[in-house]
C-alpha cells in the first residue's frame, strides 16, 4: 500500500512516490530570501532535511512565533520532507505553509501505524491551521451500570472510563442517554441515587414511589431480586432485547393466568418502557449489531461528516460535525483525517462504515485494530443495508450542511446589521460580552463569553474569580475594571496589537483568500465589547482600558429597560447620545442574546464558586444551622451534595429541623438567581 496520504499531507501531493529515489541534498540556503518568501521557507526546510530520520515517524512545521503549521506523517520522514525543497509549482494553501516555516521538529516511530496514531493525537492537541482539524470533539456520554456495589447503580458517564462496571455507548447527545436511562429505570427498577445517598436512606425515595427503582436501599427488593433486574438489564444492553421482552411477556401472561392483576401490571409496565426504546430509536439495523456510520457531503467549501451510532442492533443517535478543511480537499480526503482523530480517544466498533473510499483504509484499520486489540474493519460498501444505512447518513449530511450554510449567511447578515446599527467600520468577526455575579459582594464573578458568525466559542469563555482585597463589596465599576485590566493585559503580553495589525494587513495585501471553514478571526482581540451595564460601567470600561493603550476597541454598554423588561434597553457608546433600537429589531434580539448568555455563565461560575465555598466552610451561611443541627444533617444525610439534592419533607424527618429550617435549607441551595 502506497504509504503517503495524499487526503491529508500536502507533501504527497508533490510526489508519486514514498519508495522514489532520495533527493540529492539541495544547497536552499538562499541566504538573501526575505523572511516570509517561498525561498526562505524551502531554504529552513533543506536545511531540516539533512537532519531528519529515514524510518516512519511524524513531523512538525513551525513559524517564526513557534506555532505548529503542520503535522504530517510518513513512511520515510526524509524523502517526505524533501518533496517539500522541490522547485515546483505549488498550490496555494502549500505555499502559504512552506513560506511561513521556519523550521521543523521530527518524531520517530516503529511503523508507520505508530505514525499514523501519533500524528491524530498531536493534530487534536496542537491544532497546526494548516491540518484538516476535528472541531466541536466533546467527550460522548455513555450508560454505566456499576459493579462496585451490592445494588449496582444505573447513570450518565462521561470522561474516563475508571469505575468498574459495563459501559454501553457511545450515544450522540446527554439527551440520549437521558431518555434511554429514564426508560430503563421503568424497565428494570435499578437505582440511579449515589452510594452516599443510598447508605442514608430509612425509608424509600420518590423513584420508588412512582415506579423507577425497586427500592433496594430499604430492602423492598431482596439482594437475588435486584441481581436478577441487574442480569435483565445487562442483556438487554448487550442486545438481547428480544429475549428480554419474550421473559418479561411470559412472565406477565403467568402471573394473568394467577389472578395476580397487581404483579401482571407491574410487567406490562416495564414491557412498555422497553418498547419506547426499540421504538424510538429510528432506523434499526437487520444484520449489524456494532457499527459507527460516516457519511461525508460537501457544499459551498464546507464540509460535514455525519456519524450514526449502533449498537446492539439499535441506533442510539446521530452528530453531525464540521470539520475545518481546506476547500481543495476531497471528500475521502477530509474523511480519512477525520476518522484518525476521532478515534484518537474513543474505542472503535468492530465495523466503521464509510461513504467515501480514501488511499489508507487499511492501514487506518490496522491502526484501529492496533489500538483496541480486536479486529476493526472500515469498510465503503457497494450495496445491500451497509450501503443503505450510508444513504440514510449522506441525507442527513445534506440537510445539516444546508442548515448550516443558512444559519451562516443569516448570522452575515445580522453581523452586517449589527455593524450599521452600532456605527462600527465593518462587521465584528469577534465580540466578548463581560458580566458580574455576586451576592453583597461575595463570592464575585466576573464573566467573558466569546461569539463569532459561526455563533458562540465556548471554548474561549472566561471567568475571572476577583481578587482585589481593596474593593468594597458590590463594587461592579471595580469588579469590570480588574476583569478589563486582568483581560487585556494577558492580551497585550501574548499578542501585542501592533503584530496582530501587520499580520492582517500582510494576508490582506498578498495572501489568497481565506478558506471559508477556517475558524474566522483569528486575532484574539476583540472587534466588539459588549458591557452589561449602563454610563457608570461604559466609563469604567474606557478609563480601564485607556489606562492600558487601547483605545481602538469599540465599546457599547446595555442598560436593561425599565422594570428590567426585554426590548426596552437602552445602549450607551463613547461619544454618543444613549439610544435605543427599534422593537422587534434582528439586532435588538439578537444583542439580547448575547447578555443573557454573559448572564448565564456569569451566574453560573458564580454558583460554582458558592458552592465550593460552601463545601468548605460547611452550612454556617445559613442562618439557624449551627454545629449540632449542622452534624444531624450530615449525619442523616451523609453529604453535603445529598443535603443539596433532599426535599423540604426528606430535610424535616431529620432531628431538629423544623418547617420553617427545612424551607430555609432548601431554598438556599434551590434558589432562581444570586443578585447580578
């Protein structure tokens, strides 16, 4: 098999060959080339070249700034880099990486699967621009049934997979798992209460009282009784349903024939629950138990993967990705870089279904196969249900792309609207919302939150815990200054704005466009700050970051209306008169947005924080809990996190806790918001 990857490595598309002779050594030096020039870039890589190893193993190239441009792997490192030197007609995207490169870093691996498996770990690590990245890569939740117990619990997983037990998935979203776990607990009454709140427990909670758990923790359930619910919901799971349900009707039919009405119900009931899973699962493959599907549709220079999930010969879901690619990369291409990374930190089916063929299938499996200790076959079927279920995953690609290629050219034009509504020069490509929590000053908060055209980035949210020890509590002027000042000076260090500025301007004046799958705005520095507040917080703001040399970031602070009302704020900018948007106005709703999401995160990195305080310094902050009635609590309780989670009626049957106590305890923890 050929070993180069023509999907994903530029350098194959500069060779037909990885067994072709080796390169002369090339004198590249060109010591008069301007930094920056196609020359120079060739000249840093000749140079590389006479250093780098001759076996199979993964290579980096980086920029002046040390930033990684590009991960490649290859079968020889050495007559790979050297196909870059070649004075050749390059495409656009491979001149750009080789006239930013400066120098190169190799890795040597065993063969060329270690290659392969290590170049997706540092690809999904480092991110280089120039790689086909894998975007939006949140862990799946999983169903566990845990086995460190006596009664084994049922629950949503997610992260490593450290606790004993048997692990089911993956499924495609929490809401999956949700619907899936509630329905199971209907099914076969396992308890899904943590260890702590089980070992407490004198009588049973409410799941029992309304059918979704046997009750083990007060014995309604004898130990051989639960196991044998345990065992019914391992192999259902493992994809026995059938002969699960065949049980459970059999079962019913015995105790109806015994006049025993109540038990007959009782497996009606959990029958029921078990047909809302089979039924709701949508398509459910004939002939394959285990299998992940990868359907790949391209439109408009974007590119979406759609992956379906079976298992146990039911579909548990569906997520739809799009990966940042270049436009000039086919479809298998994306593919193939595509399924090394998402493999990266997940185990493989036994089958993974492609739509498109590409040049290392094999060795992918191989690598697969590898990782997990089990065959892994990929495989583009032709025709028959494999090929059908591809079909169902390409359609559903084609309508994820379009919706988003609308949402796209909407949120364009609400950028476009935004710029002229708030006197902007163009359009933001970055805008950072910033808010404060707290209650009487403590436990403040204040929060960032990041949107772009292609909507939120909230992996660039930020939360800053305040520090200051001179404020006055409640001092929100205060509170935004040492966010601003906290913000921009780590800005300023990491990526002064004069560099940022040559930068754009240089892309501007001779680079090619950018891909339009490329992350947009790449600069860190904001085009719009967005305060949550009104002339007092404006004014802080523009002292704050005047004080600090930026005076080119446009400002505007929102005043909530009258009666905090939606639709009546009132917006307030450097040098302008306060206005107001029209009713009903894209902008207005849209601006709204943006508060209430710098709202919620505030809030809830504040809650976060209260909570950790809490735990800490116990339950002192609410008023009547003292050391005696504190110890009864967690006595009967056992944690705090089930103090946290018990009801007004659970907190009275514990020793000197009244109505009245019981209601404040409650409301402590249950509370609608902190004060802002």
């Amino acid at each position: 098999m050929n070993g180069a990857r023509k999907d994903i490595d530029p350098a194959s598309e500069l060779r037909e060959d990885d067994d072709a002779p080796t390169l002369p050594e090339l004198d590249l030096s060109e010591p008069d080339a301007e930094a920056g020039t196609l020359a120079h870039g060739r000249a840093a890589i000749a140079r590389a070249v006479k250093h780098a190893p001759a076996g199979p193993g993964v290579y980096r190239m980086i920029d002046a700034k040390g930033d990684v441009l590009y991960v490649g792997k290859a079968k020889s490192i050495k007559k790979r880099v050297a196909n870059y030197t070649r004075p050749v007609a390059y495409d656009a995207r491979i001149a750009r990486m080789i006239s930013a490169t400066v120098s190169m870093e190799f890795v040597s691996t065993a063969t060329e699967t270690e290659a392969l498996l290590l170049e997706a770990n540092l690809i999904k690590r480092l991110r280089p621009r120039f790689n086909v990245l894998l975007r939006d890569d949140k862990s799946f939740p999983y169903i566990l049934i845990t086995s460190d117990h006596w009664a084994p619990q049922i629950l949503k997983h997610r992260g490593a997979r450290t606790r004993p037990g048997r692990y089911y998935g993956p499924f495609a979203n929490a809401g999956a798992v949700n619907r899936t776990i509630n329905a199971l607990q209907r099914a076969f009454l396992l308890r899904s209460c943590s260890d702590s709140f089980f070992e407490s427990r004198s009588r049973p909670c409410l799941l029992y009282q309304i059918k979704r758990c046997s009750g083990p923790c007060t014995q309604e359930v004898d130990f051989a009784g639960y196991q044998e619910l345990v065992r019914e919901a391992n192999a259902f799971l493992d994809g026995k349903s059938r002969n699960v349900q065949k049980q459970l009707a059999a079962e019913m039919d015995q105790a109806s024939h015994a006049l025993d009405f109540e038990r007959a119900a009782i497996y009606r009931d959990r029958l029921a629950a078990l047909s809302a899973i089979t039924t709701t699962q949508g398509i459910n493959p004939r002939t394959i138990e285990e299998a992940d599907v990868f359907a790949v549709h391209q439109e408009g220079g974007y590119t979406c993967v759609e992956v379906f999930f079976f298992r146990t010969g039911q579909n548990w879901g569906n997520r739809a990705y799009f990966p940042k690619a270049d436009r000039a990369l086919g479809a298998g291409e994306v593919l193939s870089a595509f399924l090394a990374q998402f493999y990266d930190d997940k185990p493989p089916p036994r089958l993974v279904i492609a739509s498109d063929d590409f040049e290392e299938r094999a060795l992918l499996a191989d690598a697969l196969s590898a990782k997990s200790e089990r065959k892994i076959e990929v495989v583009v079927p032709q025709r028959g249900e494999r090929k059908e279920l591809v079909m169902h995953a390409l359609a559903n690609a084609r309508e994820a792309l379009g919706r988003k290629l609308a949402e796209t050219a909407s949120q364009q034009r609400l950028f476009n609207a935004l710029a002229e509504a708030f006197g902007l020069p163009k359009p933001p490509r970055r805008i950072e919302v910033y808010d404060n929590s707290h209650i009487a000053g403590t436990n403040a908060v204040g929060g960032m939150i990041v949107a772009g055209p292609e909507g939120f980035r909230k992996n660039q949210y930020r939360k800053f815990n305040i520090k200051s020890a001179e404020l006055t509590p409640g001092d929100d002027y205060g509170m935004l200054r040492e966010v601003l000042q906290r913000r921009f000076k780590r800005l300023i260090d990491e990526s002064p704005r004069a560099s940022v500025e040559v930068a754009a301007a240089a892309a501007m004046a001779g680079g090619p466009p950018m891909e339009p799958t490329e992350e947009p705005g790449e600069s860190p520095w904001p085009d719009l700050l967005l305060i949550d507040g009104g002339q007092g917080q404006l004014r802080s703001a523009q002292e704050t970051l005047a004080e600090m040399g930026v005076t080119d970031v446009p400002l505007v602070a929102i005043a909530k209306g009258r009666d905090r009302e939606a639709g009546r704020e009132t917006f307030f900018m450097p040098g302008k008169n306060p206005f107001k948007l029209p009713p009903r106005d894209p902008v207005l709703y849209f601006v709204e947005r943006l508060r209430d999401e710098a709202h919620r995160f505030a809030i809830g990195s504040h809650r976060t924080r209260r909570k950790k305080d809490i735990r800490e310094a116990g339950l002192q902050e609410i008023e009547g809990i003292g050391p005696t009635r504190k110890s009864a609590l967690l006595r009967h309780f056992g944690t705090l996190k089930a103090i946290e989670r018990a009801s007004i009626a659970d907190l009275q049957h514990v020793a000197g806790i009244n109505a009245e106590m019981a209601r404040k305890i409650y409301e402590f923890f249950h509370d609608k918001a902190p004060s802002p």
